[in-house]
C-alpha cells in the first residue's frame, strides 16, 4: 500500500475529523498546519516545511519533540508491558512515579490519584474535596458544598470542570448542566474589575475573594485557583501576594485550596510548580499537560494525607472514593513521565531559567512600539500579547475579524507556530529554547502583527 498523499489527507480530514475548539466553518481558510513530523523544538508539516513549536503542542511539550531520552524510555517499557489496571492492583511504573511526585511536591502533599488529563484531574480534585467533607470527622462539615472560584477561570471541559470556570464564550452553552459555584472578580489588571490601575492597586481582587469566602465560612468545601497565572482568560497572570491570601483565608475559615497547576506545574513557572513562588502549598494539587513532556495523555491529583485519611474503612462504609478510568496510571504514560522527571533532575533545566525568562522579557519588550499590542503579560517562561484596535481606550478588535488567528498565521510565514487565544498570541516555548530561537520567535511575532494589524 502506498503512502497517502498530502491533498488526500487533507480531503479526509475535511470529510472525517471534528477538531476541538474549532470553527469549522473557517477552519480551511485559515490555513491548518498537516504535521507530519516533529525534530526537536520544530514541527515539520507534510511539504517538509519545518515550524518552530512556540506553544508547546498546546502548553504540554516542554522539551521538544523525539527527546532520546523519553523516546527510549517508552520504547524500554514497551519491552515489559504498555498498560495493566490499578484498580485493586498495582504496578511497577506508577508507583516510582508516585513516589518522584511527592518528592518534588509541595509539602504535605503525600497522596498521588492518576488520571488522563487536565480536566479530570480537577474533576477528581472537586469529587475528592465534597466526599472529603462527607466524611472527616464523622460528616461535622457535610455542608461545605461550595466551591470558590474565579470569573474566566478555566478548569477543562468535563461537566465539573467546566462549572468551576467562568469563561463565558466556553461555557454559557452547557448552563443547564452545570452547578452553582461562587464566583469573585479575576485579577485582570489590564481591564481591572475594580477600575485600578498598578499605582492605585491594593489588590482589591484578593480582599473580594477573601469577603466572599469569610461570609460564606462554613458552606466553603474548596477555593479553587489556577496556580499563579489563568491561562486560558488570556495569561492573566495574578498579582504578587494573592496566592497566599488566599491559602490565609482558606485556613481561616477551615476550607481547602486546591490548586490547578495543569498549565503553570512542571517549570512554567521558573519554579517546578507555580505555587511554590508565593510558599504556598494547596491540600490538593492538580497535574497533567507537561508531566508526560508533552508525550502521552496522564494527569495527577495530589492530595494530604489528612484528605487520605477520610476515605479509610471497612468497605462497607462506602467510604471509598468510587471513581477511576480504565488507563489510570498507564505504564507507558508513567516511563515518560519518570523520563521527563530525569531530564529536569540531569539536564539543569530549572537552573537555566532564570536567564531564558529574562531574555523572554526583554525581547517582549521590544515589542511595546508596536501600536496593536495593548498589554503584554510575562508569566515564567511563558507570555500572552493582548492586541488591541485602540490602546489609548484598550478597546479589542471586532471579535468576527479573528486578528489573533491573522497575526498567529502571517507569523507563521516566518516558520513559527503558534496558536491564539482570541486577539491574545500566547508563547508557550519548550523550555530548552535556545537564545537564537527566542529571537527567531519574537522577530516572527513582530512581522506578524505588523502584517495583521492596520
Ligand atoms: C488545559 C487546562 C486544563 C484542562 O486540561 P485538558 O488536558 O485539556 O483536559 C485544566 N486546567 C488548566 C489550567 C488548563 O490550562
């Protein structure tokens, strides 16, 4: 049988697949990338041309594509075995990769529940947190039902997940389906909720959050926050101090921080996770995009053992927590992820950081003359570059004139790929980019808004 060619490809992708987050009344008009193949930190499409992965293959690829290391890692375990149940059983794999976990985590996080990514991971953290509550201390607290959340907050797309966020384009369709969480004002500086600007700030976003979890006390199950910065919202990165407000006042009124780090965890953040910038440690962790390296669908839920604890006894208590998925701590998934560990451990990736991220923010800054580029927000080795049709007002462009995706496209005439959330261009580098290619990137992303913007 001989290979299918691109325009075949192509004609069956139009006929067959039904791509995530994706118009598909405009989708081959706006030109798709058919990739073919990965080298490194490039993408190569069908007609060989060769794209600089600038968002990480959706925020997962942290060190590029066919890594030796993790490449031979899977391929090792291949050998033993591809995937056995961890329901009622174990096996070798995940259990080292527990046990590295809970290494590298926060502390007092000792309990790792796998699943398969970002969205179940919060789902298991929001089951967890109200089954918690059902059963510590013999059910005192059965009332705490409410989760806190943020407005344009996103936590995935399962019906749990999609009622802790706040991002009306993603979720006001599934309305009916949803429950009820608090929701406080985002700490969106650029347009704050509030009408500050940074020399007037006093975080009124953190005293907003701390007045609705203080009158709701005792109803209070869980705060649930992205760690550090809210991704999808556009890299809204939150102000210094407002992590740990929060924990305080989870702590004062006796409920539990869980945290998303499905974007910010695994180096994103200059740190390994994001909440160890402010010295905070949540009573539940939730993992996925980078800790395969961006290789295999997996997802952890890190929890306390005091969580642990409260769903110990003789099973006809029911105390157990009811829920898994069929390849919950696959074994190929968990050799990727131990590899991915190692690379972090042998290769000094946190230790070269600090210096990537600089350069990130100084080249960043030199995109500030361009009259399109409203706010631009720096979170780690990671960015967001809001476009605007009128700086002076931070008035956005027409949402049906798709300028992000005009910008994303003509950048990648200059062999970058990246993908937009609405008119903010996210970066999303592997974090081994190169200075040279950092260059590269931010040189594409001028030429591309200069050619996309009027
Ligand atoms: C991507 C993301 C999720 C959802 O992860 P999926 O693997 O896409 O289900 C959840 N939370 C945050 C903060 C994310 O960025």
């Amino acid at each position: 049988m001989t290979a299918p060619t691109p325009a075949q490809v192509r004609a069956w992708d139009d006929a067959h697949l039904w791509h995530p987050f994706t118009p598909h009344g405009v989708y081959r008009d706006e030109e798709p990338l058919l990739v073919a193949a990965g080298e490194g930190h490039y993408l190569v499409d069908t007609e060989g041309r060769r794209y600089l992965d600038a968002v990480g293959s959706l925020w997962c690829n942290l060190f590029g594509h066919r890594v030796p290391a993790i490449d031979a890692a899977i391929r090792a375990q291949l050998d033993q075995i591809a995937h056995s149940t961890l329901l009622g059983h174990s096996a070798v794999p995940p259990v080292l990769l527990a046990r590295r976990l809970v290494e590298l985590a926060p502390a007092g996080l000792t309990r790792v529940f796998f699943s398969d990514n970002g969205s179940t991971a919060v789902e298991v953290a929001l089951k967890l947190a109200l089954q918690f509550w059902q059963q510590h201390r013999g059910g005192q607290e059965r009332e705490r039902r409410l989760f806190v959340t943020l407005g344009a907050a996103y936590h995935g797309d399962t019906v749990g997940s999609v009622s802790l966020g706040g991002i009306e384009l993603f979720h006001e369709r599934y309305r009916p389906l949803l429950f009820d969480t608090l929701k406080v004002p985002p700490p969106y500086c650029y347009r704050c909720p509030f009408g500050r600007e940074r020399a007037t700030c006093a975080l009124e976003c953190a005293t907003a959050l701390e007045a609705a979890v203080r009158r709701e006390g005792p109803r209070v199950a869980a705060i649930v926050l992205e760690s550090g910065m809210l991704g999808a919202a556009g890299m809204i990165v939150q102000p210094d101090g407002f992590l740990r407000r929060a924990r305080a006042v989870a702590d004062e009124v006796g409920a539990l921080l869980i945290l998303d780090e499905v974007a910010t965890g695994f180096g994103r953040s200059g740190r390994m996770f994001a909440c160890e910038r402010e010295g905070v440690a949540p009573d539940l962790l939730c993992l996925a995009k980078g800790l395969t390296g961006g290789y295999l669908p997996m997802a952890a839920t890190l929890a306390t053992e005091r969580i642990f604890e409260a769903f110990l006894g003789p099973p006809a208590e029911g105390r157990t927590f009811f829920h898994g998925h069929t390849y919950t701590g696959n074994a190929l998934a968990s050799a990727a992820a131990l590899a991915t560990l190692d690379i972090f451990a042998q290769d000094g990736i946190l230790e070269a950081l600090p210096g990537k991220i600089a350069r990130l923010g100084a080249l960043l800054d030199g995109l500030r003359d361009l009259p399109a580029v409203g706010d631009i927000r720096q979170f780690g080795l990671a960015a967001g570059i809001e476009l605007v049709q009128d700086r002076e007002r931070r008035r956005s462009y027409p949402a049906a004139e798709r300028r992000g995706m005009a910008v994303c496209r003509a950048a990648r005439r200059h062999g970058v790929f990246l993908r937009p959330l609405g008119d903010t261009v996210v970066l999303m580098p592997p974090l081994t980019i190169s200075d040279d290619e950092l260059v590269h990137l931010m040189d594409a992303i001028r030429h591309g808004i200069e050619a996309a913007t009027p």
